[in-house]
C-alpha cells in the first residue's frame, strides 16, 4: 500500500497537515471548509486509485 507523506520543516510543523487538520475542524461548522476537506479526500483517493491501476498494469 502507498501512503502520503507530508514534510516537515526542521521544528516538526507541516503546514499541509496542519491546513487540512485546521479545515475538518472548520468543517463541522462551515459548507464552505466541508466541502473543501471533501475535495481534498477525494483527490487522495484518486490518486491512490490511479496507483493501484498503474502497479497493475505493470504487472500484466
């Protein structure tokens, strides 16, 4: 299975984690952040798709 790995600088922060953590928490109140949140979800299963569909054709 792939994972996605999000960088951190030299202190431990990530900004991609804290934005996405900081946008679910906005979500409970917010269509705008809801949706947002599910955009990303969503892409990141796209992309774990694709990867699967690209190791399978390599081993055909």
């Amino acid at each position: 299975m792939y994972e996605i790995i999000f960088y951190e600088d030299k202190n431990g922060k990530s900004e991609v984690a804290d934005f996405i953590e900081k946008l679910n928490e906005n979500a409970k109140t917010s269509k705008e952040c809801r949706i947002n949140i599910n955009k990303i979800i969503a892409y990141m299963d796209v992309y774990h798709s694709a990867l699967f569909y690209q190791e399978d054709q390599e081993n055909t």
